[in-house]
C-alpha cells in the first residue's frame, strides 16, 4: 500500500496510448497526420502542448498530478471555438441563402418590366421598317420602267450593227475560201506526180530485192514440206496406235470387272459352302462327344461281377467307323479351304499383273499422246513458216497492183518476239520517204526460233539477277521483265518456259533469307511485277475462268508470231506502260506463284524483325537496376532516372529497317503492314509479361515502360502516317494498362471509370489480373477497392462459360495482313511512264523494242 500511495503521489494518471491520442489528439492534428507509431505520436503531442514532468511507458502514459485537469482544459477550449465557427458558419449561410433569394425575385420583376418595354420598342420598329419597305418597291418598280424602256433601245441599235459588220465578215470569208481551195487543189496535183515517180522507183527496187529472198525461202519450204510429210505419217501411225491402245485399254477393263464380278460370286459361294461344311463339323463333333459320355455313364452303370473285362465289339466297331468317317470329312474339308486359299491368291494375282497392264498402257498412251503434241507444234510451226513465206510472195505482186497513193505498208520481221507487224501511213509529206523497209535474218546460218527463245530469256535472266537499281523510285528489273513479256505476248501463250525460268530465278534469289536489304530488294521487284500483271489482266482472264480453246491454237513462239501478224492488236493501253491481255492458264499460274514469293518474303521480313525484337524485349519488359535509389519493401532498389537505352535499341532496329525499305522503295502498304504486325507482336509481349510476372506489375516499371512507350510515338510521328500507318493503335492493350498503373488514389477510382475511361479494350479477366497482381514499390499506395474486386469476380463468374472469355493472354497473330487488290489499288500507273528499263539489254540488238 506504501508503494502504492507513492507512486500515485508521483504519477497519478495513467492512460493507453491510443486512449490518450483519441482523446487529446484534437489538440495537435497535424501530429496524426504522418505515418509513424503510437509512441512518437504521443511524444510529439505532449512537446506542442508544453507539459514537463511526464513520462512515457511500454503501453501507457504517464502524467503528474493537475496534469490531466490541465490537458482537459484546453481541450475544453478547442472544442468551444469549434462550436462558435460552426455556429458562425450556419448563420452565414442562412443570411446567404435568404439574400439569394432576395435577389432572384428581383431579377425575375426586373426582366418582366425589360420585357415589356422591349415588345413596345420592337412594335414600333415593326412599322418604320414596313413603311421603308413600301417605299423602297415603289421606286425600285419605277426605275425599271425607266430602265428598260432604254435598254429595248439600245438592244435595237446594236442589233443593227452587228448584222452589218457580220454580212461583212462572211463576204470576206467566202472570198479567202475560195482563193485557199484553188492554192490547195494546185499544190497538191504537184506532189501528187512527185510522189508517183519516188513510188515507182521505191516498188521497182524492192521487187528485185523481195523476189531474190523468196527464191531463198522456196528453197527452204521444199525441204520443209518433205519433213512435214514425213512428220503427218509418223502422226498417222501414232494415231492409229493410241486408238488400238485405248481399245485395248477398255477391253482389258472390262474383262477385269468381269473377272472381279465372277470372282466375288466364286468367293460368296466358297464361303457359304465353307461355313456349311463348318457347321456340320461342329454337330458331328458334338454328336461324338455326347456319344462317349453316354457310353462312359453305360459302362459305369454295368455292375463289375468279375475281373474279368468285358468289351462291346459291336459298340467299338460303330464308334471306330463314325470316327473314321470324320476323320475324311475333316481332311476333305480341309482341301477344300486349302483349295479356296489357293484359288483366291491365283485371282489375286491376276488382277494385280492385269491392273500392272493398265497402268503400263495407261502411261504409254500419255507418252504417245505427248509425241503427238509435240509433232503437231512442229507442224504448226512449220505450216506458220510457209504461210508467212507466202505472204512475204504474195507482197510485191498485191503492191504492184495497189495504186492508191494513201497507203504505204511497212514490213518488219523479228524474232523471239520478233512478230510481223503492219503499220499504214497516210499523206507523207513530199519531204518524206515512202519506200518500205524490209529487215530480214541473215542470209546465212539462222538458229530456230526456240533457239533464239531460250537465248534471250537467258540474257534477260543473266541481267536481271544481278542488282539493276531503280529508276524513277520503282524497280528496274520488274519493269524489264514486264516489258519484255508483255513484248513476247507470254501472257497469251498456252505453253511457255519463261514462267518457269523466272519463278527458279526468283527461288534461288531469296535463299539467303538473313540479309533484309537483299530480301527487301526482291520484294520490291516481285511485287511490282505482281502488281503490273494485275493491272495488265482482263477482268475476266483474272477471275480465272477457263478460256474457249479454238482449234490449234499456236502453242509456239512463231506460231504466237503468226497469229501477231494476222491478227490486229486489241490490247487496251493504261498510261502507254500497262496493256491489258487475255491471259492464259501459265501466266494466272505464275501470277499464284508470284503472289507466293511475296508472302513468303513478307512473312521473312516481319519474323527477322520479330527476331530482333524480341532480344530487345526481354530486357525492356522490366526496369533496370540502380546501386542508387529508394529502397523498396521486396529488397530492390531503383533509380529515379530510368535508363531507356534498351528502347533506344528497339527504335534504331525500326529506323535501320526503315532505311532499308526506303533504299528499296517499297510500296508503302507493305511497310504500314510489316510495322503494324511488329508493334502488335510488341504489344502481346509487353502485355502477356505484365499478367503473368508480379514483378512486371508494379509501379516503377510501369513508369520505366511508360517512357520507352514515349520513344516509340516520337517514332512513330517522325516516320509519318505513309510507313508508319495504324502501328502506334496497335499498342492501346499495353498503353492502358501502363496508364492505369501509374495512376495515384486507384483506390478512389470505381468499375465504371475503369472500363469507360480508363481501359475500354481490357476484359473483366485481364483487368481482375492486373488489379491483383499490382503493387506499389515505390510510395506504398493501394490497389483498387474491395468493391471493384468483388464486381469483376461477380463479372467472371458470369463469362465462366464463354471459353474465349477465360482467356486473359494475348495471341500473336502470324497471318497475311494485305490482299493483292488492296495492294494493287495502291499503284499508280502513271508512276511508270517515265521508267527506263536495264541499260545492259538496251544494248544487245533481240532487245530494241525496250527503246520504244
């Protein structure tokens, strides 16, 4: 009781601390304002207050005598100047409110008086401005009286004067008419005569010339038509072969289902006999076993009166002729089956060697049907020659007998390409001319046409591996090309090897798929081929209908020149670049081809680039480590200046592919594509890593991403709208989510604002993922409220069943982005007009039409 009573005298008053700041607090507020402990707190409260003497414990406080009275004392104070502001306030706030409304109905008697003197004014106006308008129409109608009662005058006078001076003009012209007609009539029988005697000199010379190179051909076609004759009977034998095969063909089929019919009845029979013979097998085998067990039950029912054995000879001799008896059945049976087996596999390999004879006569007939095709293009050929011989005969006499001065033929022979063309000329002028210009092959040694075929598309081939450059910012090469098949009309052949020849060309190009400038390179060119093609296909050549095949249709080179030469031309000319043809099954097939090659090297291109990105990736997905910094609750630490040099890395990569395709020139679409995919990819990668790493969810690497997605707009700005297209959208899933995580007060932030504002293109999963996994490191904030958790729970549980809805990752999406008609929309062909083609073909002599 001592201790006691001293130390009340000494300490009297005792409170917990969370009692004392609950109840003292009031007087120091901004001392519960920080995060520290319940001690400090307390300390700091009783230092602003001023009170000496006391003392702090474990779990209390502890204050001398009167210290208490003291604190509660002012505590007193505070609260009753409190309660005087209150007061205050509630009574400025009613004086407010009745002034308020005061004022309000003054100002509603104000604007009804205003309103009613406006009316009167507005009254008055009304009728000044109806007076004036009344004024205003009378003299307005009075000075269009005026006005056109001197206007019919003055029309009438100038009336007069025009007439006059246009009897003048047509007096004048009749005149000069007149005086043209007769210079013109005279002028023109002068060079009427002049031209005749440089006509008859022109025809004369190249009768002689003309008349000596057919006497050539002539030979020529002799020796021709010996090997054509020869060629027709080889064809007639053929012919009569491939008949007597197919006969033979038919006959082996039908007797092989004959055979297959008589076989499966054969089989159907020896299985039901088989299956009797095995039923019958079976009771016979029954039957005797019933039989010994009732012998066995008969001889063990007979009482044994002696030793002596007793047997049955008669029961022995039965039983010993019923087993012998099977036994022949079961061996009789069994040479039966023995003998079905045989049957079948003898019939089995019948039909085998039989069906090994159709296949062998199949494949001959295919062999001799190819011989034949071949002789008939020889043949075609030949027939073209001769018929082009003859023309070329026939020329002179028709032009000798053509006396009509406006026409003029122009004849010029080519090969590989090299079609007869006709040109007419009408009125040359005096100074010109007119003889005709005929170029022919050398008189000596001409390889065939096939020949020169192959020879120039080697030389276009040789030229156009090598890199060639651009002109005009598009591809030589593709030009070339288009240009020469355009010229050897490819595109209206049925059978032709340059297709093929340029897709291997193409093949083995794009083999080296590592380097993205050569790639680059040949994209370029093979889809401005693509794209030229697509302008030059008829509409409905490029739907892809199967044409009407006419009879022989010229399969060859020359056959392909005679039917140039025959024929007018009926190609439509685009811009004079892009002529539209009706093309063929080889040329659609290489256009498939082609379309391809470009998503191939497409598809090349985007996964290099993918390539690199994703190295860089991995180390932009979380911030980099610092020795300095604040130090978090999970033992990291961070700078406040994040390094941004990974992303750095990631925008040189983007602008050193840039470069490349701009070198390259190629055509923009292709570059939105390729860089839209490559920010997609960017964006799955970024996103995926922050729903799955807890890591990657905090604040700070938010900012970290935030500021290399900063890099990339920048990038994406200076690369303008025409490479850069929809690239910087592709990115809006990881663009939310780093803006909502370095949002401050999420907690204030409700379900609505989230999906409205904040992240229209998360799903409830994503947005539950984020929520959960994120964490402050930085100043220690929390996540969303518990009710925005329990909504999206509620939100989850109702998409459980939808399967796509479960899924909160992102899909990288490795298809084809463009189609060849938005592409080929992209182009204009006026772009061409001023293109040269390769300058190493302008030089070889087969390749002068490129000059044109």
């Amino acid at each position: 009781m001592e201790a006691i009573r001293i130390s009340c005298a000494g300490y009297p008053t005792r409170k917990p601390f969370y009692e004392f700041l609950d109840r003292f607090g009031i007087l120091s507020p901004e001392v519960l304002d920080g995060s520290t402990d319940e001690v400090t707190a307390c300390t700091r409260l009783l230092e602003k207050v001023g009170l000496q003497g006391y003392q702090i414990g474990k779990t209390k406080v502890f204050l001398r005598a009167g210290q208490m009275a003291e604190l509660d004392s002012r505590r007193t104070e505070v609260l009753g100047r409190s309660a005087s502001i209150i007061q205050r306030k509630v009574r400025s706030h009613m004086a407010r409110r009745n002034f308020t409304l005061l004022r309000q109905l003054a100002r509603r008697i104000q604007s009804m008086c205003r309103g009613e003197l406006a009316r009167r004014v507005y009254e008055s106006l009304r009728r000044e401005a109806a007076c004036l308008k009344i004024q205003t129409d009378m003299r307005m109608h009075l000075a269009r009286k005026g006005y056109k009662e001197l206007c019919s005058a003055a029309i009438s006078i100038q009336t007069g004067m025009r007439g006059m001076a246009a009897r003048n003009e047509v007096r004048f012209r009749r005149q000069t008419k007149a005086a043209i007609i007769i210079q013109s009539h005279s002028r023109a029988f002068l060079a009427r005569l002049k031209y005749k005697k440089l006509k008859k000199a022109a025809i004369t010379t190249q009768c002689a010339w003309r008349a000596r190179v057919a006497r050539g051909e002539l030979r020529k076609l002799k020796m021709a038509a010996r090997e054509t004759g020869a060629l027709q009977a080889a064809k007639n034998k053929l012919e009569k072969q491939v008949e007597e095969l197919t006969w033979r063909l038919q006959l082996e089929k039908r007797m092989r289902a004959d055979m297959e019919e008589a076989k499966t009845q054969e089989n159907a029979k020896l299985q039901s006999a088989l299956q009797e013979v095995q039923l019958q097998f079976k009771e016979t085998q029954e039957m005797f076993v019933k039989e010994r067990e009732t012998t066995k039950r008969a001889a063990e029912e007979v009482p044994i009166m002696q030793e002596v054995p007793v047997v049955d000879h008669e029961m022995m001799n039965k039983l010993s002729v019923e087993n012998e008896k099977l036994k022949s059945l079961v061996s009789s049976l069994e040479q039966k089956i023995d003998e079905t087996e045989k049957k079948y596999e003898e019939t089995s390999k019948l039909s085998e060697e039989r069906l090994r004879q159709v296949l062998d006569a199949e494949s001959i007939i295919v062999q001799l049907k190819t011989t034949m095709q071949r002789f008939q293009e020889r043949n075609f050929d030949l027939e073209s020659e001769n018929q082009i011989l003859q023309q070329s005969l026939l020329a002179p006499a028709k032009q000798v007998s053509d006396h009509s001065p406006s026409l003029s033929s122009k004849v010029q022979i080519e090969e590989n390409g090299y079609h007869l063309k006709e040109e007419t000329r009408t009125n040359d002028p005096p100074g010109s001319t007119p003889a005709k210009k005929v170029e022919t092959p050398n008189s000596k040694s001409r390889k065939p046409p096939i020949d020169r075929q192959r020879e120039d598309i080697g030389a276009l081939i040789d030229c156009v591996m090598k890199d060639v450059g651009f002109s005009q910012s598009k591809p030589v090469a593709a030009f070339t090309i288009y240009k020469c098949l355009l010229h050897w009309k490819s595109f209206e052949a049925e059978k032709t090897s340059v297709f093929d020849r340029l897709v291997q060309m193409i093949g083995s190009a794009i083999e080296n798929q590592d380097s993205d400038d050569h790639m680059a390179y040949w994209l370029s060119n093979t889809s401005t081929l693509l794209l030229l093609i697509q302008k030059s296909l008829k509409p409905d050549s490029a739907v892809g209908a199967t044409p009407t095949r006419k009879p022989q249709p010229a399969t060859s080179l020359f056959g392909r020149m005679t039917l140039g030469f025959r024929s007018s031309s009926s190609d439509i000319n685009l811009a004079g670049v892009v002529h539209q043809v009706q093309a063929k099954y080889p040329a659609l097939l290489f256009k498939q081809q082609l379309t391809a090659y470009v998503e191939k090297m497409y598809g090349i291109i985007r996964d290099n680039l993918k390539k690199e990105l994703g190295s860089l990736l991995s180390l932009c997905i979380q911030a980099p480590r610092t020795s300095k910094g604040s130090v978090l609750k999970s033992g990291r630490s961070f700078g406040k200046d994040y390094s941004i040099n990974h992303w750095r890395g990631i925008i040189e990569c983007l602008d050193s592919l840039l470069c490349t395709l701009k070198e390259n020139f190629m055509p923009p679409i292709l570059v939105q594509k390729i860089f839209s995919q490559a920010f997609s990819y960017m964006n799955v990668q970024l996103f995926n890593s922050f729903l799955l790493r807890r890591e990657c969810c905090t604040f700070s690497n938010a900012e970290y991403v935030k500021s290399g997605l900063a890099e990339l707009e920048l990038w994406c700005s200076q690369a303008k709208e025409e490479y850069a297209g929809s690239s910087w959208d592709e990115l809006r899933h990881i663009r939310q989510v780093v803006g909502f995580l370095v949002i401050h007060q999420k907690y204030r932030i409700s379900y609505d604002d989230i999906t409205n504002d904040l992240c229209p293109v998360l799903s409830v999963q994503q947005l539950y993922r984020v929520c959960t996994l994120y964490w402050d490191d930085k100043y220690n904030t929390r996540s969303v409220s518990p009710d925005v958790i329990s909504n999206m729970r509620v939100l989850m549980t109702e998409d459980s069943n939808d399967a796509k809805s479960n899924s909160f990752l992102l899909d990288d999406n490795p298809s084809i982005p463009f189609s060849i008609e938005e592409v080929s929309n992209s182009l204009q062909v006026k772009d061409f007009a001023d293109v040269k083609p390769a300058t190493k073909l302008l030089e070889n002599p087969a390749f002068q039409f490129l000059h044109e």
